[in-house]
C-alpha cells in the first residue's frame, strides 16, 4: 500500500493558525477531493475537528490519545501504525495521511508520496510543516498556476516519492 501525505504548505512552511486553514484556495480544496475521494484518510483528532465531520467518499480514521473519543461514521484508532494497519488489512492501494504537524512529523518517516500544495506567500502561522529533506526526497511532478479571480496567491501542486 502506498502511503501518502497531503498538504497545503507556503513558502514558510505554515499550514495553520489557530487550527484552521490560512488561506481560501478552491483549487486547492477541488485537488484535495479529487485526489483522496474512494480512499482511507486518517489524520489527527485536532485535525478532524477542525473539519468537524466526516469527509464525504472515504473511510475516515482519527487518530487520538483520548481513550473515550468517537465521532459518528469514523473510525478511531491511538496511533499512525494502527490507522495504517487498517489500510493494509482492508486492500487499500494507496492510503491518505491528512496531518496535523504532530501527525505529519510521524509521517515523514513512513510515507512513500507526499502530494504537496505550495502556496506561493508567506503567512503568519502556528503550525508548520517539517523541512522535506531532498536526500530523501525526489520531485515527479509540478503543475504551477498564477493567481486567479477564486484563487488569490499563486501555487503549484507537486508530487514527491521516496527515493
């Protein structure tokens, strides 16, 4: 099973502030839902409540160290390699890591692809990404696109495998 990360990360490596997103990019939420849609994603229990429910299309697995927490539709699990597993057991070809930064730092050490959307702008921010180590790390795709009327910053979607 292919295990991928997706972010939304700028030039400063911000993904958040005050648990939610920093910025409104339609493409990059249209990206998101294309790409993850019919698959297992699992992120961090911040993370699902900061969306606050289930994501339409795929099977959703919270990662959590609260014991009693459940949310209706969900799976719950208290660690990475417990949501992976589930993947693995259920046939899942690619499966898809959501964040947030504690998550996402676990991550980076099992991930084979990390579909990465740069916003092109710095942001004030209290989550950050981590540095993607280019040792580690090869570039196969980019797509860049300028600033729009819906999309107000300029950003690329890229794709990274593990070497």
């Amino acid at each position: 099973m292919i295990k991928s990360i997706m972010v939304a990360r700028s030039d400063n490596h911000v993904i958040g502030k005050d648990n939610d997103l920093v910025w409104h990019m339609p493409a990059d939420l249209k990206y998101f839902k294309e790409t993850t849609s019919g698959h297992f994603v699992t992120m961090g229990r911040k993370t699902y409540q900061s969306v606050d429910k289930p994501l339409p299309g795929r099977l959703n697995i919270i990662i959590t160290r609260q014991d009693d927490f459940y949310r209706e539709n969900c799976l719950v699990t208290h660690s990475l390699d417990e949501a992976l597993a589930i993947g693995e057991q259920n046939g899942q070809r690619e499966m898809f890591i959501l964040g947030g930064a504690q998550i996402y730092k676990l991550a980076l050490d099992v991930a084979d692809r990390i579909y990465l959307t740069e916003i092109h702008g710095e942001f004030e921010g209290d989550t950050f990404f981590p540095e993607i180590d280019s040792s580690i790390w090869q570039e196969v795709k980019r797509e860049d696109h300028e600033a729009d009327e819906k999309n107000p910053y300029p950003y690329s979607f890229v794709v990274l495998e593990r070497y």
